[in-house]
C-alpha cells in the first residue's frame, strides 16, 4: 500500500487530556440530540414524525419556487421541496399536518392542479406514515443502533479483551452521538437515511479501531520491556500511513456522492463525510486513550 507518511513519531497519547475534552463537547451536544430527537423536537423526517410524501412527474419543467409558493397559497402548512434533476419530477414531504392522512395528498395535487394549470403532472407514488407508526421507527431506530454496540462490544471482547471492548464501544457511540449532535446544530432532517448512515459509520469506525488495536497487541507482545504508552503510540504511528489512505479514498468517494449524487443522497454522503473524520480521529484519540487507562500495565492477555 502506498506510504504518504513515513516514519513519524507523534505523541497521540501525551495529547489525550485535549482530545477528551473535545470529545466530550462532541458527546455532549449529541446526547441533547438525542433527547430532543426523543421528545419529537428536532426536524424530524416524515419517518419519525409521521406525515405523506408525495412525488409528482410534470409534462414541462418546472421550479421549486413555483411549487412552494402554490403550496403555501393553498394553505398546505410544514412541509420540504425536493427537486430531482433533470426528470422535471418534485418530492414533496408535509408533516404533521392535521389534516387526516388519507386527504393530505388529495390536498397537495389538488393544490398544484389549482395553483398550476399550465403544467400537467401525475403522481409518480405516494408514502403516508402515521404519527404513532413514526413514534415506533424513531424507537426500533435507536434500538438497532444499541444492538449493533453491544455487538461490537461483545466481538471485540471475544477477539481482545474487555479493555479494548470498551474503548470501541465507547469510540462507536462517541462517532453516532458526534454525527447526530452535528446534524442536529445544522438543522438537517432527521430520518431513516440518517440511521442508515450512522449504522455504516459505527461499522466503519469498527474496522478501523480493530486495525490500530491489531497493531498494538502484536507490539504489546513483542516489547514487553517497554513501557504501554510508549508502545500504543508507535503502534498507531506505523498504522498511521494506512489508516490515512484508507479513510482518504472512502472521503473521496462520500464527497463524490455528496456533489454528484442528487438529493436523495445528499444527507448520506454529508453524514459519511463527517462520520468519516470524526471516526478516523476517535480511532486514535478516543478508543487507544480509553484501553490506556482501563487496562493500566496489563492491556492484553498473556500467550
């Protein structure tokens, strides 16, 4: 594999105290995500909240300005625009309307036959979730994020020790509270897509930590005469060149999808390209830091 760094020598380790308080700052603002994701009050999707969506294909191209203006004219309250480029086609999500459910599209097309009489359209497919459906996916959403912790948890105990378990795991849930609590701040919906993308992020995160914690046991072994620190940090520094390159070509990728993937993408790859870097960073200065100061003298287990 191609080496862009050689031969470094960096104290990641010394530099621990700095990264926990960032890291808790991170967590900090994700575990008020959380909450108010919990208590309905972030910018929830119409998959957690409940609503219609509804996309329309018309004759003629068409604007969004258009579109939002008929809207709003005819009365339909909280909802978001989607534009598909190039196929003249418009997504359009309203939630929590108090119309009931059944008539919220009836209202939508009627709307814009009304409001647009100039540019014929059909509907290419209509989704409706109910408020209590969104309550239960807002739920199983958290919950496949936990089991998918306690996997690695019990993976990494297995294949490790305990220790390095909790550094992963603690890792893991500090790189999906990073995520949310970002997403969060931005404003940005929060919807199954989201879960989707922390659900890579945490296997991502995994496969990376599992790669510096590989290098470190095999040197813990080797250098017993030396001291665990000092081990851990040129450890992650000859896996440094590779953690890089890996992270670097899925960046490349994610910032691809996110110009040139359409809307429908566009919060996924966002998500990766945050997830991405916060994961690369915890996998050094969150997970190593953590089995650091659990496992003291005796990280690993003996032969």
């Amino acid at each position: 594999m191609l080496e862009i760094i050689k031969n470094t020598n960096i104290d990641f380790l010394g530099k621990r105290n700095i990264a926990f308080i960032f890291s808790g700052i991170l967590s900090i603002i994700g575990i008020f995500a959380v909450v108010q994701i919990a208590t309905g009050k972030a910018n929830l999707g119409i998959d957690f909240a409940g609503g219609t969506s509804v996309q329309l294909k018309f004759e003629k191209p068409v604007k969004v300005h258009d579109v939002r203006k008929a809207l709003e004219d005819g009365g339909v309250k909280d909802f978001d625009l989607q534009e598909l480029t190039g196929e003249n086609k418009i997504l359009i999500r309203a939630k929590n309307i108090e119309i009931q459910l059944g008539k919220v599209s009836e209202q939508i097309t009627g709307v814009i036959s009304q409001k647009l009489p100039d540019n014929k359209f059909v509907v290419d497919s209509t989704v409706e979730i109910g408020p209590k459906v969104g309550g239960k996916l807002r739920a199983d959403a958290g919950l496949a994020i936990v089991f998918a912790t306690v996997g690695i948890l019990i993976y990494i105990a297995v294949r490790f020790k305990l220790n390095f378990a909790v550094g992963a795991t603690v890792a893991t849930f500090h790189d999906v509270l990073a995520v949310l609590g970002i997403f969060y701040l931005l404003g940005r919906e929060i919807n199954l897509i989201l879960v989707t993308a922390l659900l890579t992020i945490a296997g991502y995160s995994l496969t990376d930590t599992v790669v510096v914690f590989d290098r470190i046991r095999e040197n813990l072994r080797a250098r017993l005469k030396d001291s665990v620190e000092s081990v851990m940090n040129l450890s992650i520094n000859e896996v440094l060149s590779r953690t890089l390159v890996t992270s670097l070509t899925v960046l490349l990728t994610s910032v691809a999808l996110f110009f040139f993937g359409g809307e429908v993408l566009h919060d996924f790859s966002l998500a990766m390209i945050i997830g991405l870097l916060i994961g690369t960073y915890s996998s050094v200065f969150v997970a190593s830091p953590i089995v650091l100061l659990w496992g003291g003298n005796k990280p690993i287990r003996k032969k």
